[in-house]
C-alpha cells in the first residue's frame, strides 16, 4: 500500500512537460547575444541623432541645467528602445543564422535530419517574446516618458506648451429617447458648437438643446469657459430663445453670466494637449471617440492609423525575426560587416514601405487597419518565400 501511494505521487508530480533541446538552447544563445548588441548600438546611435545633439545645444546655447537635460535624455530613450527591438531581432537573427551557415553548421545539422523549418523556430519564438515585450514598452512606458520629457523640459525653460488653437468645435450629443408608440429611438437631444477655442475660452457659442420635453432652447453666448471648481460651464453675454413644438418663440431670456451643466467633452475635444505617441492605446481610442464628433475625417483617419500602429510596430519583431533567419540560413559566407549592411538596406526598405502606407491611410487611400499592417503582410510573404527557398537549397 505505502509503495502504491509513493508511485502515485511520483506519477502525479512528474508531467511530460516540453523541453529545450541542446540545439535550440544554443540557438537561443547565438540570437541573445547579437541582440542585445544591437539594441545598445541602434539605441544609442537613434538617442544621440534624435535628442542628445538637441540637448547639448540646448545646454550650452539655453542654459538648460545639465541634470534635467541627463533627466530628459533617460526619459526619451523608451521612445528609440522601441524602434530599437525590431531592428536589433533583424540583426540578430540574421548575424546568428548567417554565422551558423559560413561554419557549416547549419549543413551538419541538416546532414543529421534537421529540416530548414526547424532551425527557424527558436527565431520565431525568440522574435514572439521580442515582440511582447516591445509592446509593452511602446504602449506602457514610452507615452508617459515621453509626455513627462516634454513636461520637464518646457518646466525647465520656463515656456509653456502653446495653447490650442481650434475652430468650429461641433459636439452632438444623443439619447434614447421614448416614442408614444412605446419603441425607444436614439435621437440628437443636444448640439455644442464654437467657433473658437483659444486655449482657455470657448468663443461664439450656439447650443441646440431638445433635453426638456415639449420645448427646444437655443442658447447664444459670445463666450464660454470650463469652471473647474464647480464642474460647471460659465456662459457670458449670451441669449436664451425657447422654442415651442410648432416652432414659435415662448420667450427670450438674455443674461450677462449663466451657469449651466452641459458635458465637459466639448472641451476634451478641443483641449487635447497630448500627442499621438505621449498617448496609451486606450487614451488613444477615448480622444478618437470625442475626435469623431468634430467631422474632421482626415484627423479621425490620422488616429485610426496611428492606433493600429501601435499594434503593427511590436508585430515587426516577428517579421524581422523570420526575414533574418530565412536570409541566414541560405548557404554563403556572410561576415558581420555584410550582414549590418543587409539589415540596414532592409530596414531602410521597411520603413519607407510604412511611411508610404500609413500615408495612404490617412488620405484615405487605404482603410486603417490595412495601411498599419501592410508592411508586416509583405514582410511576412517575403520571409515565407524566402524560407521555402532556402529549404530547397543544398
């Protein structure tokens, strides 16, 4: 019995789990290692031609104090760490791979019944971590460190962010509202309009409200600002028509100063200090929902596009991941210098490819989602193709 109990626990606790081979923990290693080369090169070359050369000139030219300039030039890097993983998966599995190929490795190991497909796999689970982690960083920790750069080096200047100029803010605002025949109806029950937002005050309002049942109100203002204290709006110099059913006029009120409790979003819409890449995915889809309301469709497609960005950007880790290796894997004999010259012409091909397609999408020539994804698409035909390739090589 005591015997049978011990087999049990042994049985229980001892699962086939999936293991490493030894090949592909040195795949692994062969990856890991240029990797991390790469992202400490393309970081540092990205943050000295993006911002350090701006700083220096900034402190020797500004007087920008030199630990807010240190401060503000750790808070950029997120931003280039970003664009660092994809270019570095490249590197990596095209130098590991390629290296792999001029020592004949690679034709031992095919030599012993390892097919092309599965030499690739540590790339592409390698390139799959890459790309959860590049996520990550572009959604979570590259908007705040961005926004707070920004932040600290206006602070540190002493100039404030130039207000937002904005004109014709439209915001309608629906309800369901109940029919006599007792069907619910989603109908316009307020409408916002300004001519103009300076950055701290609404200018020449027209306010449409069918929120009172029996009546209609048009409120005129030549002014509007946000009191915060309140949670309020404060209309200056305006009138009040109120409008009967059949469309007479019931009465005319006009005011010096009134308060009403209308939505905030109008100002949200107008207000939007933050850029597209100081702003999370969620923030981003908060300000596109008030964006929509404006009936600017060329800003409405600039921040679907950039949105679905947000998700293709990370994506490029694994496309690179499979474009490297099936390059690698082909027989030749590659040194190192041929293999960045490689990896920069294709990035440079990349790159142009997105910036001509998320061009597109914003004009309207393609849909969003299409635009952000189209270079991957390729990427990922392009390294199949060439995978099958290599494969059928000898």
């Amino acid at each position: 019995m005591t015997m049978a109990v011990g087999t049990f626990k042994q049985s229980r606790f001892q699962l086939p789990l999936p293991r490493l081979s030894v090949m592909d923990r040195y795949l692994f290693v062969e990856l890991f290692l240029p990797f991390i080369f790469g992202m400490g090169m393309f970081t540092s070359l990205a943050l000295s031609i993006g911002t350090l050369f701006d700083l220096v000139r900034r402190v020797t030219e500004s007087g920008l104090p030199m630990d807010i300039a240190v401060k503000i030039l750790f808070l950029k890097m997120p931003e280039f760490v970003v664009l660092a993983f994809p270019m570095s998966m490249l590197l990596a599995s095209l130098m590991a791979y390629s290296r792999l190929s001029s020592d004949s490795e690679l034709i031992a190991l095919r030599s012993i019944g390892v097919s092309i497909y599965r030499l690739v796999v540590p790339a592409l689970l390698f390139g799959i971590v890459v790309t959860g982690i590049a996520f990550v960083f572009n959604d979570r920790i590259t908007p705040a460190a961005s926004y707070e750069a920004l932040a600290t080096l206006d602070r540190a200047i002493h100039q404030d962010r130039p207000p937002r100029q904005e004109q014709n803010i439209i915001y309608p605002e629906y309800g369901m509202v109940r029919q006599p025949d007792g069907n619910e109806k989603n109908i316009l029950k307020r409408l916002f309009y300004a001519e103009e937002f300076n950055g701290s005050e609404m200018k020449g309002l027209t306010i449409l409200d069918r929120t009172q049942s029996g009546v209609n109100q048009v409120l005129t203002a030549e002014r509007a600002s946000w009191n915060i204290s309140e949670n309020t709006w404060d209309f200056y110099d305006g009138t009040v028509y109120l409008i009967a059913p059949d469309g007479s006029y019931r009465n005319i009120v006009r005011f010096r100063h009134q308060q009403l409790a209308l939505p905030r979003a109008p100002l949200d819409l107008a207000s939007q200090e933050r850029k597209d890449g100081e702003m999370t995915i969620a923030q981003s889809r908060r300000y596109l929902e008030v964006l929509r309301l404006s009936g600017d469709d060329k800003k409405v497609r600039k921040l679907e596009v950039r949105i679905q960005k947000k998700y293709a950007l990370p994506f490029v880790c694994f496309v690179f991941g499979l474009i490297g290796a099936a390059i690698g894997v082909r027989p030749q004999n590659t040194n190192k210098a041929t293999s960045f010259g490689i990896c920069v012409g294709l990035i440079f091909f990349y790159y142009l490819l997105s910036f001509l397609s998320e061009s597109m999408g914003i004009w309207g020539a393609l849909d969003p989602f299409t635009a952000a994804w189209l270079p991957n698409f390729l990427g990922l035909i392009a390294g199949t193709i060439l995978l099958v390739q290599s494969s059928r090589l000898r």
